[in-house]
C-alpha cells in the first residue's frame, strides 16, 4: 500500500493512512490516542510514621495503551470487504510493529491487540472501525544502530634507526564502541562477543558500570557470547546461560547522548570482536 499523506502509521504490513491501488480499498486514519503523550509510572508512596511526607520506592514506566480509528473505502463493496478483513488480521493478537511516519521520521514500538476490534457499516463500500493495542515496552523506538571493536592494541609504526625519506604504517584498534541515542530515554542494549578470547567485559564509560565474566569463560574461533543487558542474561550461541560465571553484573543502558563502551578481556586472540547494538527511544 502506498501512503496518502506524509504522516502515516504502519500495523506489520498495512499502512494506515494508505491505499491499495490494485485492490481498490483506501485504509484511512482517523484518531491515534495514547501515541504522543507519556503512560502513567509505577511510583507508590507510602505515608511515613509519625512524620509529614512519604516513602517512595523506584519508578518505572507502565506499558502503553494506543486507541486507533478511521475508515475503510473500497471502490466497490467486496474491495471493501477485503480491507475489512486485512484489518483485522495486521491487528493481531501476536506481538507486531506499530511505526509512526512523519516525513523521514520514523519511530516504532512493538504492540499486540488488547480488546475488540469494532467495525461498523456505514455504506456497502464504507466501514468505521476502532481497536485498542498495548505496548508492554512503552518507548519508542528510532533504527538498530550497531558497531564493533577489537580489543585495544597498537601494531606497525617507525622503528629506529630510519632512514630519510621514510613512512610510517601502524594499525590501532581503540577497543571502544561509541554510539548516540538522540532520543529522550534511555534505550536497552545488546553486547555481543566474538571468540577466541577468555573471560570478556564491556564497561560504560559514562557510568563506569560494567559486565564481566570469569576467565573460566572461553570462547573459540567461531564462537559467541550474547549478553542482553534489558533481560539481564548472559548466553553463549545466543542460547546457553553462562549467567553463573558473571563477576559483575552492573547492567548498562544507552542514556540519551553519546555513550562509549569499553572492550575488556584475560586473553583474545586474532579475530575477538565485540559488538554493541542500540537504537534511540523516547517517551
């Protein structure tokens, strides 16, 4: 489907405001609630004793409920019919993408149906319709951002005595990883580690908050460790926990800004990567 307008909304993937033009239907948006604003937090107060004000523990974001309207208009009743039907099968009860489009601005959040899908006839070529989705993750999400790193080292360079005239050639791997999340809050990231090398860590340097695992922890040539710092888990070929071999377990987040991670191992050999995926979010 093509869009209509340069501010859009895509359900999996049905375009809403958007027309098929070789099935002859128009998918229109009418309404989006609960798409701009913030959901409520989970901040309790509890009334301190025999004293004026509250307690109150850690506050964290509720998930997000969205109420989307708008019509359906076939260029004739079983075109309309047909987009009554897709409708109801891009809101689905399985998790999906919701992608908010304005222009080159693209922010999405994954949701699943939370309550009826209504649909009303106004003409034999026309339907009203409303539907409630939730995003258990309420944030909103801009593209994967991803970059690697070797450990940090420094090879080549002049060597002395020289002779005029000379060049210098040196290879210089940082060991670091710096991406930026231009949104409003902090975003989950994922640390991938590539063998050979043993007991790997990454260390936010803005927080100087770290993961490390023990040297007990090998990787060979062709091996992996993924290390899911939202899901707090740890997981060698993405699957296995290795979670019993952490020596620190201070979870990091990309805060809004630039944020560096740094690439740590007891030993790596020629190949050892590590990898830092992210996007921007916002509220």
């Amino acid at each position: 489907m093509r869009p209509l307008s340069r501010e859009y909304v895509t359900i999996g993937d049905l375009v809403i405001s958007g027309r098929d033009d070789e099935a002859g239907v128009s998918i229109v948006l009418g309404d989006l609630d609960g798409a701009a604003g913030s959901p409520a937090p989970t901040l309790a107060a509890t009334q301190r004793t025999l004293g004026h004000g509250v307690w109150t523990g850690g506050s964290f974001l509720g998930g997000r409920s969205i109420a989307v309207s708008g019509w359906i208009h076939g260029d004739d009743p079983e075109a309309a019919a047909a987009g009554r039907d897709r409708l109801k099968s891009a809101i689905t009860l399985d998790r999906t993408e919701l992608v908010l489009v304005d222009g080159t601005d693209r922010r999405a959040s994954t949701v699943r149906r939370d309550g009826e899908v209504i649909i009303t006839r106004i003409t034999d070529r026309t339907f009203s319709w409303s539907a409630q989705v939730i995003a258990e993750d309420p944030r909103w999400y801009g593209a994967e951002q991803e970059r690697s790193t070797e450990v940090a080292s420094s090879s080549g360079g002049l060597a002395v005595p020289f002779t005029v005239p000379f060049s210098i050639a040196s290879t210089v791997s940082s060991g670091e990883v710096s991406l930026t999340n231009d949104g409003t809050i902090a975003a989950p990231v994922t640390v991938r580690f590539d063998g050979p090398l043993t007991g790997p860590s990454v260390r936010h340097a803005q927080t100087d908050r770290t993961v490390a695992l023990s040297s007990a922890l090998s990787l060979a040539e062709g091996e992996h460790l993924v290390v899911q710092m939202d899901d707090r888990q740890v997981l060698a070929q993405g699957t296995a926990s290795r979670s019993r071999l952490l020596t620190r377990r201070e979870w990091s987040e990309a805060l809004p800004g630039r944020n560096t991670w740094v690439f740590g191992t007891a030993t790596a050999g020629p190949g050892a990567r590590m990898t830092v995926t992210t996007r921007s979010a916002w509220e």
